[in-house]
C-alpha cells in the first residue's frame, strides 16, 4: 500500500515553522544560485545581442579585441571594395570603418574614474547596428568636437548626459545626442566621428571594419579570400559570434564562482533540511509504528518522508526564482575583462534557469531527506508503539 500524497502535505502544515525555517534556508540558497545564473546570462545577452547575425567584423589577425586591433587605411580601402559586402541605393558599400580608444572619466555618482569606451564611428555605423536608436538630442555633426553617449553613459557618467561636456584626448567634447542601444554593450560607449576621433589620439590606423555581408556562402566566400590574401594580415568574424566570444571567459568565471558559493551554503541548507526531519521522525515514532501495524511496508515510510523532503525542496526553490525574478528589473555595472571598460548589463532569468533552480532545490531536499528517512523505515513496529 502507499500512503496518500495528502498525508505529506498535512504534515507539513502542521509543522508550520519548521517547514518555513527549512524552506526559506533552501530559498536562500536557491536565490543565490539564480542569481549567479541570472547574471552568467545576462552578461552573455548583453554582449550577444550587440552583434548583428548579418554583419562581418574584420580585425588585425591575431587580435582578441577590438582595442587591441589595428588596421591601416590601405587595408580598409581593399576590404570594404570586395563583392560579398551589400551595396546600398547609390552602390555605396555597407560598410563602416571604426575606432575603438579607452579612456577614464569620472563617474557621476561618486567622482571615481571608470574606463569607457570611446568608439569612432562612420556615417553607415547607425544602419549597420538596427538597435541603436537615437533617443534625445541630435547626431554629432562629421568633422565636429561632437559626440553622442548610451543611455547607461549618460546615466553613470559625469558630463555625459545631453548638454554636458566630456575631456579627453586633450580636447573637450560636447554631448549633443544621447542614444538606446537596448541591452547591449553599445549602452555602455561613447560615440563620435571617427576620423576626429583618430586625429585627437593620433592614431592613424582602425580598429576594425563592419560590412553587412548576408548570406553564409557570402560571408564564407569573403572570409577565405581576406585571409588568404598575401597583402592582408587580417582575421574575419561574424559580429555575433566575436562579441559572444568576448563574454565566454567572464560568465564562465562567474559561474564557477557562483556554483562554489551555492555548493558551500547548500551544506548547511541540506543539514537544516535533515535535522528537520529527523525531528520528524522523533516526534512520530508512534506514528510510524501505527503504519506499519496497518500493513505500510519500510518502502511505503521511506517514499512518504522523502515526499516532505522533496515539496520542502520544491517550496524553496520556487521562493528562490521567485524572489530572483525581481533581479531583472536591476542593471549592475563591471568591468569587461576583454576591454577594461565599464559594461552595464542586467539580470535574465530564462525558463531554463528557473528549472535549473528549482531541480537543484528538489535534490537539496532529496539528500537532506534520505537519511532520516531510512531511518523511520528501520524503525521495529513493536519498539515504536512503546515509544511514549
């Protein structure tokens, strides 16, 4: 025979403040382990997301990031004439040339330097990234001292909002737009004419290129013929792919991280979880001992607990993504190891996450439960209804 599922839950319900105690430790395990994901995820979406399935970007070969790269005008004048770049109303190219510079400014709230990034653009930069929207104010005029800030620059930033001035590269910089870029790392840059730009770092090179190439067996094609190229030294990507690559070292890191914690607080969550139900299982030797006299076998007491042990896992779990879901509405700023810039990004939770969390919670609550309740289904009949 196998004991009803209700039995369990009254259980539980009658033991109201331990079954808090013991769920809400789960719970607070189970919301650092969402969190962790939360974060891991959002990273990766934010850098993701700010690349273009569409797009090509072209770099120094060898280089990892976009400040490390540098391609001469000779170079970018080869590539963006090539077949495989999209051709626009007047058979202009798709194409932008850009630069990428470093720089430290101060931050609004606390006066403390923060590294941004200062990207020189070109006049098709805009149509080559479709989630970049320009929000208040107006675009940089070409050959100006004129720039435009994200939306998370202009919020974190000193002199960064509409009207304000920043200095750097020895010069000072009207902000004349400020633009969205949605959840992606373009949020977090600054941008401004790119050949101004390059003239006030003294920089004659790019960074890199970006050409709208659709198609794999275009993108293919373009690919083997730069790379191949003996005037060349360059590399080819898919602007998604690259900038997904930017997140793999950091989100890997804070996953790692964010499972050594959970597995060091889910100890003690998966000890309050165990005595709980050793507490049980004293208080319920006669019990116990009743159900086996009504012709319960050990398995049918051992499947019981462990069902309390299992919802006390399941409560905690969803408390956890349930109070984790709240981190979405919150943006967190780090430092981009790839960059050493400021990143903005946010919290996603994903179905996937959440019922990562709760299983986690679930098996929490299975190995607190099992000792105690293979310790009620070894109880001898006679023994537990003796017991007072």
């Amino acid at each position: 025979m196998r004991i009803p599922f209700s039995y369990s839950l009254r259980n539980l319900w009658t033991r109201k403040l331990t079954t808090v105690l013991t769920a809400g430790g789960m719970a607070l395990v189970s919301f650092v382990f969402v969190a962790v994901l939360m974060l891991a995820e959002g990273l990766e979406k934010t850098l993701a997301d700010t690349g273009s399935p569409e797009n090509a970007i072209v770099l120094r070969a060898a280089a990892e990031t976009e400040i490390s790269s540098a391609i001469s005008r000779e170079d970018a004048g080869v590539v963006e004439v090539q077949p495989e770049v999209e051709r626009g109303p007047l058979g202009e190219t798709i194409s932008a040339k850009e630069s990428m510079v470093l720089v430290t400014l101060p931050r609004k709230a606390t006066g403390e330097p923060a590294n941004v990034v200062v990207r020189g653009v070109g006049a098709k930069s805009l149509a080559l990234r479709g989630q970049v929207k320009l929000i208040s104010g107006r675009l940089f005029r070409v050959g100006s001292h004129e720039i435009i800030a994200g939306s998370n620059m202009a919020q974190r930033i000193r002199g960064a909002s509409l009207g304000g001035t920043l200095r750097f590269a020895l010069t000072e910089w009207r902000v004349v737009g400020v633009f969205d870029a949605g959840t992606t790392a373009f949020d977090s840059e600054v941008w401004g004419d790119v050949d101004q730009l390059m003239s006030a770092f003294r920089r004659n090179n790019y960074s890199a290129l970006i050409l709208r190439i659709p198609g794999k067996r275009a993108f293919t094609d373009f690919r083997k013929r730069m790379e191949s190229d003996p005037r060349l030294t360059v590399q080819v990507k898919r602007e998604i792919a690259f900038y997904r690559e930017q997140s793999e070292i950091m989100a890997q890191f804070i996953r790692i991280l964010g499972l050594a914690m959970t597995i060091f607080f889910s100890v003690g969550a998966i000890l309050g979880a165990m005595v709980t139900m050793y507490a049980a299982v004293a208080n319920r030797i006669r019990e116990i001992g009743t159900l086996r006299a009504l012709g319960f076998r050990s398995r049918a007491i051992v499947t019981s607990f462990m069902t309390e042990a299992i919802l006390l896992g399941s409560i905690g779990g969803l408390a956890g993504v349930a109070a984790g879901s709240l981190l979405h509405f919150l943006t967190i700023s780090t430092m981009n190891w790839q960059t050493f810039s400021e990143l903005a990004f946010g919290f996603q939770l994903t179905p996937q996450i959440a019922l990562s969390t709760v299983g986690f919670s679930v098996a929490m609550g299975f190995v607190g439960g099992l000792l105690p309740a293979w310790s009620a289904a070894r109880l001898k009949i006679v023994d537990a209804l003796r017991a007072s």
